[in-house]
C-alpha cells in the first residue's frame, strides 16, 4: 500500500474538488408556461431538446362547431442562450359552419417579448401548407420568453386604464352587467358635464367581441386617452359630443385565453338580432350582449346615437361594412369611409364602404339598424402586413390610429 502525507492528500482532493466545480451544470428542459392571465397553447409534443411542435388550441361553439384558431400565448422558461425552433400547427378549423382556410401563411410573423409587456415581431418564419405548420427559430437573451399571436391587451391593463380615466371629472365609468363567470361589462362616457347633454352628438365605440382581436383594445385605449386629455382638440370635441364606450365585451374569454366565444360557447358578434331583451334564457346564455344592447337602445331612446362603430381584427382583409340603407347616415359614413383613407392608415382591401342591403351576415351588431335605427357600423383591421405603411401595424400605431379615429367619428356625427 502506498501511503501518501496528509497535507498532499488534501491538496489533491481539492484540486479534484475544484475541477468538478468549474464544469458546466447540464442545462435544465425547456419549460412551457400558460399559468397566467391570457395564456393558450394545446399539445407540446417533444421533438428534440431545444425543437417541439406546438398545437394551437383554438375554441369551439356551444355545438361544438366553429373551431377558431386565431390566439396562442405562452411562455418559455430556462432558456438564456438557447436556440429554439418551435414548430406551430392544428390552425385550421370552420367559419360559419364551413371549413375555414388557415389563419397562418407564409405572411404570418407572431411576437416576441422578454419581459412580457414590450413585443416584437419574429424577423423570420417558414411557412408549410401542407402540413399547416409555421416554424419559428427564436432566441432569448434572458431565460424566458414570452410568444403570441399578436400583442396580448390582458383585462387587467383595461382595469387600470378605467382606473386612471374615472379620476377625471367629465369621464364617469359604470358596471352596465356582468358577463357569464361575474367579470364587469364597463360603460365609459366622456363628455363636458358642465354643458348640458341637449343639443350634443352621440358617439359610441366598441371592441373586443371576440377575446382575441387585441388590436381593437389598442385602438380603444388610444381613442379613450386622447378624448379624455387635455389636448385642446379633445377638450372642443367634448363640448359638443358625448362619447361612450364599451371597450370589452368578452372579459371571460380574454381572461382564460379563448378565442371568439363567451364562457357558454355563443359568439358575442353574433345573435344580435335574437337576444330578446325580455327573455331571460338569453341573458343566462349571452349576458355581454345582452347588456350592451340594453344600454345602447336605452341611450338611442334617450337621446339617438349619431355615429356608432364595432371595432374587430381579421388576418388580410381591413374594411367597413353595415346595413344602415338610408340618408343621411350613409352620406356620413361615405365621408368617413374617405376621411379614414385619406388621413389615417386604414389600408382598406375593399375600395369602398360595403353595403349590406340583404346579403351578409345579418345577426351581427349591424343588425341593430334593422332593429332599432341604430346607425351602426363595423370596422375590421388586418393584423397582416399593411401595403400603405409597407410593415405590419404595431400597439403604437393601433394607439394612434384610435386617437385618429375617434375625432372622425365626431366630425362624422356633425
């Protein structure tokens, strides 16, 4: 037996010590996250340490039909300095009952964020028809990683709006109802109380029928900022307009990170012209339009909304439609359709307001002007690349294109 002295052992086991140390930890799995306000994502499956393919989860109608395949969410964790290539899938699903096209495609480019709040769009993505699959090769400085469709606009960035807005005197924010799980359906009027109501203009704004058309809650914020501000221009606009808003009509499904149905499987842009105010069944299926329609015919019986606009987001197509067939509210909404083109970047792939004088879908919001006169628009924005800004349309623009908005919207209600 070799015997070797206890101070040169020692030094031994420390110098062993010390190269253990100095080798690298095994990085740990890649680890998905939904557990957070907003968050969707359907089945991961494993292709390898750093690449998975990621099923879109999508939503589905009180029939089970009309599986939409528009919101995706999540987040990555421990994965500074790793290359991930993501592979989405299962976008297809129905529209109307009807097979729908992906709404993917080769234009499509989601958004990235490392800290949850500033996005971006990815640089780059691959885009397979066939297998209806968009791959994505990301990287993230810091350890996680947060992925989207398009940037999220959680309720609670809403509640903290209203917050701040409801501190201003000529903005009053009330609870018109509460949606299937309990969540506040808000109202928020913005005028100059100090004039009497008599003799103004009415105009109402409404977004986020459908939880994941983002782009409209930023269109909201930027028009509700702006007409509560000090700008000059917004104070003269409230001296003789009363605005209102309804600026989330589907909090449920936003919250849980659904698509286009409330927590009961309806469409709240559609059955407009079911939902029988006097029928308590509707109410217990689809309170979100039950109250806003509530709360729209009464101000329409109280004093006539001049101007009202449904805000929504497709993926390619950007236009206005309704089904108002009468002067002089078409003439209005002819020169807004030519103030929008000519002054803001609304980009319309129809040269024209589109008329709906039989054909079209006739449950929607729209129906309103059947029901009651209420002279009503709806507006879709594209969330895909913009052909007059030459990129795709980012929460600063939407922020801006509402400010623009809601003073042609005034203009058009004089």
């Amino acid at each position: 037996m070799i015997r070797f002295p206890a101070a040169l052992l020692a030094l031994s086991l420390g110098l062993v010590a010390c190269v253990h140390a100095a080798e690298p930890a095994a990085p740990g799995p890649v680890l998905f996250n939904t557990a957070f306000e907003g968050a969707s994502l359907g089945l991961i499956e494993k292709m390898g340490e750093t690449e998975f393919r990621l099923h879109v989860k999508g939503q589905q109608d009180s029939r089970g039909r009309n599986r939409q395949a528009t919101w995706f969410f999540f987040r990555v964790d421990d994965v500074a300095g790793r290359e991930l290539t993501l592979r989405l899938t299962s976008f297809k699903g129905e529209y109307n009952d009807k097979p729908a096209n992906s709404p993917a495609g080769a234009w499509f480019r989601p958004v990235i964020s490392e800290d949850g709040v500033s996005w971006r769009n990815v640089a780059s993505a691959a885009w397979d028809e066939k297998r209806d699959e968009l791959t994505l090769t990301v990287r993230s400085s810091g350890n996680s990683l947060w992925i989207a469709h398009i940037p999220p606009y959680p309720v609670g960035r809403l509640q903290d709006l209203l917050r701040d807005l409801s501190r201003l005197p000529h903005v009053r924010t009330e609870v018109i109802g509460r949606s299937v799980q309990g969540r506040d359906l808000p109202l928020v009027t913005i005028t100059n109380r100090a004039r009497p109501d008599a003799g103004k203009r009415v105009v109402w704004l409404q977004a986020r029928q459908h939880a994941w058309e983002t782009g409209t809650s930023f269109v909201m914020e930027g028009a509700m900022t702006f007409i509560a501000s000090d700008d000059p221009a917004a104070r003269a606009l409230r001296d003789e307009t009363i605005f209102l808003f309804t600026p989330m009509l589907n909090p449920d499904s936003v919250a849980s990170g659904e698509v286009r149905f409330n927590a009961n499987g309806f469409d709240p842009n559609r059955h407009w012209d079911e939902v029988d105010l006097k029928d308590v069944r509707w109410l217990e299926r689809l309170p979100e339009i039950w109250h806003a329609k509530q709360a729209i015919l009464a101000q329409h019986a109280r004093q006539p909304i001049d101007v009202m606009l449904n805000l929504h987001n497709t993926e390619m197509n950007e236009y206005v439609d309704t089904m108002v067939d009468a002067e002089p509210h078409q003439a209005r909404f002819h020169r807004l359709f030519a103030r929008l083109m000519t002054t803001t970047t609304f980009d319309p792939s129809r040269p024209k307001l589109t008329l709906f004088a039989g054909s079209g879908p006739a449950n929607t919001t729209n129906s309103l002007w059947r029901e009651a006169r209420v002279p009503i628009m709806l507006m879709e924005q594209r969330i895909g690349p913009s052909q007059k800004a030459g990129r795709i349309m980012t929460t600063e623009d939407r922020l801006e294109f509402g400010r623009q908005l809601i003073a042609l919207l005034a203009e058009a209600a004089r």
